[in-house]
C-alpha cells in the first residue's frame, strides 16, 4: 500500500501531493502496537525465511515515525536474505531501505536501493514460470518508487517512463487502489510539465476509483483538480471543485490537506477579486496549521496575507504578516521563504520611507538567494552524478539482460537442433514430415536475417554519436576562438540542450519525426550562432505526418551539415536552408535545400584545399540506408542534385526516400 503527503503550495509554487510507495500502512497508536508485536514475533522466530520476512515488516512499519529505524531493520533483512538467498526478501529489504533514505532526502541512495530491487524482482520475475502477485507487486513497487525519486528531482521524463510501467502491472492484476495512487503520480507529472488536460485526464482516473473505493484521501484529489482548474483560469469549475473538497475534509478530516485547501480558496478569492474572502480564509488556514503545529504551512499563510495587504498598500498590516512569516521561516531554516520575505519587506520598508531598513533587508534578501543559488547548484551536481550513476547501471543490467537472451537463445537452438536430428531420422520414413520442418526452417532464417539488419542498422547509428559530438566539440573551440567567452558561454547552452535530445535517444533506432525536427532545429540554432548569423532557416513538416510517424535518428544531420559547411559558407552573401517533411507514395520524403554554391563547385573548392578532411558521415548514413532497406524490406534511397535557374545553378537539394515506420506497430 501506499503512505502519503498533502498538497502544499509553498511561495505560490503549486506542489502537489506524491504516494510513496510502502508494503503496509499502519498508523498512531495500532503502528506501535504492531511494531511490538512483530518484534516478540521475531524474537521467538527461529526460521531465517521467517527472521527475513519479519524484518521487513518491522522496518516497513517504522516509515511513518522513524526512517532511521527503516534503514537499521532493512539493512537487517537484507544481509539475512543474502546469507539464505532468498530473493524476494532480499527484494523488499532494498525497497525498505530505500524508502529510508527517500523520507531522508537521500534520493541517490534511494534511486541505488530501488534499482537494485528492480533488477532482483525482474529476474524472479524471469525465472518463475508462474508469475505470483508477490513478485509482480514488488516489482510495481520497485518501478513506482523509481518513478517518485525521478520526479522529486525534477527528471520528469524519467518519472513518467517508470510510473507508467508500474502502473501497466497493477492494471494487469486489478489492484484499483494502487492504480488510482500512481494515476494521481502520473497527473503530477503531467502537472509540472505544464500539461495540464493530462494531468486533469489522470486525477479524474484516480478520482474515480478512490470515490468507488471510498478511500480517505480523496479530497486531496479534489483539490488537484480545483488547482489544474484554477491555474487555466476556470474559475467556477476551481470552486466548485473546492467545495466538494471541503465536504469531503469534514467527513475524512485531515487537517493539513484541509489547511491546504483553505489556502487556495484564499488565491481563488484573490484572483476574483474578493479579498475580504480570501483573507478569512487564510485566517482559517493558519489555524487549522497551528492546531497541529505545521509551522511551514503557517510561515506560507502569513507570507500570502502579506501580499495581500502589501498590493492594499496598508502598509502595517503587510508588515506584521510578512514578519510572522520571516520569523518562522528562520527557525525552520526554509530559505525560500526566507528569501521571499526579506524581498517583501524590502519593499514594504521602501514604501513606508524607511531607506535604512529597506536597504537591510535588500541586502538579506541577497544572501538568501546567492544561499539558495549555490546549494541549487550543488544539488544540480549531485542529481546529475545520481542520473549518470542510474543511466550506467540501466546500460550494464541491459547488457546483462542480452547476454542472459543469447544464453537462452543458444540453449534453445542446442534443444532444436537435437529435435531436428529425431525429426530427420522420422523424416527417412515420413516425408511430409521432412517437408514441413523444412519450411520451419526456411522461415526462421529469414527472422534471423531480418533481426540481424536491425542490429547492424543499431550499431551504424551508435558511429554516428561520436561523429556528430566530435563535429559539435570542434566548432565550439573555433567558435571560442572567434567570438569570445561571453558567446561561448551561449553557444555551449545550446550545445548541451542539444546533446540532451542526442543522447535521450541514442539507444533508440527509432524516434518520432517532431524529435528529429526538435534536433535539426537546436543543430541550425547553433551553426547560426557559430557563423555569425550567415543563414536562415525553415523546417516544415506536412499535415499527412502521423504523430507516431518515426525515422532512425541523426539521419538528416549529415546533410544538413554538408548545406551548411560546403555550400552556404562560401557563399558571399546570407543564404538559406529549407528543409521539408512529406508524405508522398506511401514514402516518407524528407528534402534538404539550400541556396548556396551548388554541388560541383563545392567538390572543386574541396579538392583545391591542401588537406581535405575525410567526412565518413554520409558513407555511414548511405550504409544506414542499406539497412533500412534489409530491414524493412522497403526501398530507401538518397538522390543530390544542384538546383538551376535559367542554367545558372542556385543551390543543392538533398532528398531521402525512406519506407514509413511507427514507433509503435499500428494495429
């Protein structure tokens, strides 16, 4: 099951409420209750199966009160689990410790613990040729908390790929409950992304099934929604999503999600116009937190009254509340509540002629920040170690994962191949039957044949990775050479958005064509900069293009690099690049144009050059072509010729014909 936090909105910032993952939920009282008694359970335990087992159910019930007692008694179940080998204790005991270390901050360790139990419950999950819901429960739990760590480091891509996969197995087993708490992570997702009609199409999901389930926590949905509503200015629809909320809290009441919800029918009243509204209702807000001594939630209530009496211009007031809310944000050590009080009070000392204290505050305000800049920074650091640590541990349990399918396959062709001699020694008397296996036979070479062109078209794509990042590295020194820190500092921006998108999808050999055309895009971007504005560009794609519409990755960027370098730069005046996606045939046409020197002038510039740089980018592209054409058993091709206007030539058009291929096969 599944413990979990309340919707905040600390400074203005809509932060919406995450389930962790947790294999029971026990609370107050009865959790101390069962602790003791599975403790006296343990010590009376004398099987290690049953000793590993009870660990984990003794650390799991520690993560509402203590995570340091999580991380004691899951450190416990684990070295037990491994001194008997029992896997799917072993599997829980990194998922204990690795709530631990979420509830701690700890997300590196916490992404560490999580992975590891992924890779133990899909091997079980491999090797038992029943799937029990044990083991496809952990494994859910394994993808899901993977998914929380992502999102809470702002990694929401990553997030969205995990919560969907845990959700796809719950839905596969038919537990609701779990899938109404991983529909809510997925709106998050949607939310943070600025997508909001997603975000809204989850939390009605999830909205549904709790509303069936009568779960307790489903006004903490109902306000989401109010939120999602309220952020695209709907303003009827927000409140009438808060009213039901505030229902909802009368019946289940939880004072810091009804607290919560207080404060955002302050901002509602606010953004209509009605303050004397909104200020009773953050009046209640910061009751319902003191009653349960949320000292956070108090500090953002008095901070948003603040604002209110700051735009009134009753400038007292404004004071008083900020003052409260500076005051509680410094013994809780919240900087960026710190930092936004200090500003205000800057202000509201500005305003009330004080020049002295305005200055002071401006000036506290400043080591507020640079505060929260450097440790963002180091943050920044540390989540980017923490990806590159998860990244290369993905690639080496891929790696795992294909040696252990060659084993596999090699195995089964062994055990073929010793039914195939039985089946021609039958063969001698039964001729049909040789007839058959014959044509078996005949087909699963051409499986091989067809699966041997993608991995030859794979590793062609992974030459032209480096090719491209050396090409990219070597303009930037010459574009720092030429141009200067400043622009350098602009251009490697754009690189590394650039390298981003390159290696999101460099293990695929297909991508969507919007992500090519995101690419080429960010790729001319750069070389526009690099060469001091000496093109301009146009990508344009036909509405015939379906969205799940794929090509191989880094295909057109040769060519548009060739455009750029042989053919424009030599130009003496600014040129253009035009590049086209159609649908023509039942091909897809991609066409590359350009205005400059034209083809054969271009080679004969080439060859009077005293040391001519051998390109292997368009052979690899020419050769990833060819195994287009294996693969998919399709024509693809490639045709350059020099475009003319009343014989004089005027540019270079590059087009591709490439077979049409989905991401996904269509039904």
């Amino acid at each position: 099951m599944f413990c979990n936090s309340q919707e905040l909105f600390p400074m203005k910032k809509l932060a919406l409420s995450i389930f962790i993952f947790c294999a029971f939920s026990t609370f107050g009282f009865s959790q101390n209750k069962t602790t003791d008694s599975l403790i006296v359970v343990l010590n009376c335990t004398k099987n290690d199966i049953d000793k590993a087992k009870t660990l984990n159910e003794i650390a799991n019930s520690y993560k509402t009160s203590d995570p340091k007692l999580v991380l004691q008694f899951g450190e416990k179940a684990l070295q037990l689990s491994q001194k008997i080998q029992y896997k799917l204790a072993e599997g829980n005991a990194f998922l204990n410790i690795g709530n631990g270390n979420i509830i701690l901050g700890n997300y590196a360790l916490a992404l560490q613990n999580f992975s590891n139990a992924q890779q133990i419950f899909e091997k079980l999950s491999e090797n038992t040729s029943t799937d029990t819901a044990e083991i496809q429960n952990g494994l859910a739990r394994a993808y899901g908390s993977i998914g929380i760590v992502f999102s809470e480091q702002s990694n929401y891509s990553k997030a969205l790929q995990y919560d969907l996969k845990a959700v796809k197995i719950y839905e596969a087993i038919g537990d609701l409950g779990k899938c109404a708490r991983l529909y809510n992570n997925i709106g998050i997702v949607y939310k943070s992304q600025g997508q909001d009609f997603k975000a809204l199409e989850y939390f009605i999901k999830c909205l549904k099934i709790q509303e069936k389930n009568g779960d307790a926590t489903v006004g903490v949905i109902i306000t989401n929604i109010g939120n999602v509503y309220l952020n695209q200015k709907n303003y009827d629809k927000a409140f009438e999503y808060y009213a039901k909320a505030k229902s909802l809290f009368e019946k289940y009441p939880d004072a810091r999600g009804e607290g919560e919800l207080y404060n955002n029918l302050g901002l509602y009243y606010k953004k209509v116009e009605k303050i004397p509204q909104s200020l009773e209702h953050y009046s209640k807000a910061v009751n319902l937190f003191a009653s349960i001594d949320d000292k956070f939630g108090v500090a953002d209530t008095y901070y948003f009254i603040g604002e209110i009496y700051l735009e009134q211009q009753n400038y007292t007031a404004a004071l008083s509340n900020t003052n409260k809310s500076l005051s509680l944000a410094n013994a809780l050590h919240v900087m960026e509540q710190i930092r936004n009080a200090e500003k205000n009070l800057s202000i509201i000392y500005d305003k009330m002629n004080n020049p002295k204290l305005s200055l002071q505050h401006y000036k506290l305000y400043n080591i507020a920040k640079d505060s929260i800049n450097n440790s963002e920074n180091v943050r920044n650091g540390i989540r980017a170690e923490m990806n590159f640590e998860f990244e290369k541990k993905e690639a080496l349990q891929k790696k795992e994962q294909e040696k252990r399918e060659v084993i596999y396959s090699e195995a089964s062709k062994r055990h073929q191949q010793q039914i195939l001699f039985i089946v021609l020694f039958i063969v001698l008397v039964f001729g049909i039957v040789f007839l058959i296996n014959n044509r078996r036979q005949l087909k699963k070479t051409l499986t091989l044949q067809k699966e041997l062109a993608e991995y030859e078209q794979k590793a062609l794509h992974l030459q032209m990775n480096p090719h491209f990042v050396f090409n990219c590295l070597g303009s930037i020194s010459s574009f720092i050479v030429q141009n200067g820190t400043d622009s350098a500092i602009k251009y490697l921006s754009k690189f590394s958005k650039l390298m981003r998108l390159t290696l999101e999808y460099s293990k695929e050999s297909l991508i969507p064509i919007d992500k090519e055309i995101e690419s080429l895009q960010n790729y001319l971007e750069l070389e526009q900069l690099r060469f001091n504005q000496k093109f301009d560009f146009k990508i344009t794609k036909s509405n015939e293009i379906e969205d799940d519409m794929a090509l191989p990755p880094l295909l057109l960027q040769p060519f548009v690099e060739n455009a750029i370098i042989h053919g424009l730069i030599p130009k003496e005046a600014k040129g253009a690049i035009n590049i086209d996606f159609s649908i023509e045939s039942n091909n897809l046409v991609c066409t590359i144009a350009d205005d400059g020197i034209g083809f054969m002038k271009s080679q004969e510039l080439k060859e009077n050059l005293v040391s001519v740089h051998k390109s292997m980018a368009l052979d690899i592209t020419k050769k990833r072509l060819e195994m287009m054409e294996a693969y998919t058993s399709k024509t693809s091709n490639v045709s350059i010729k020099e475009i003319t206007d009343n014989g004089n030539v005027s540019g270079t058009k590059v087009v591709l014909n490439l077979p049409i291929q989905y991401i996904t096969k269509k039904s």
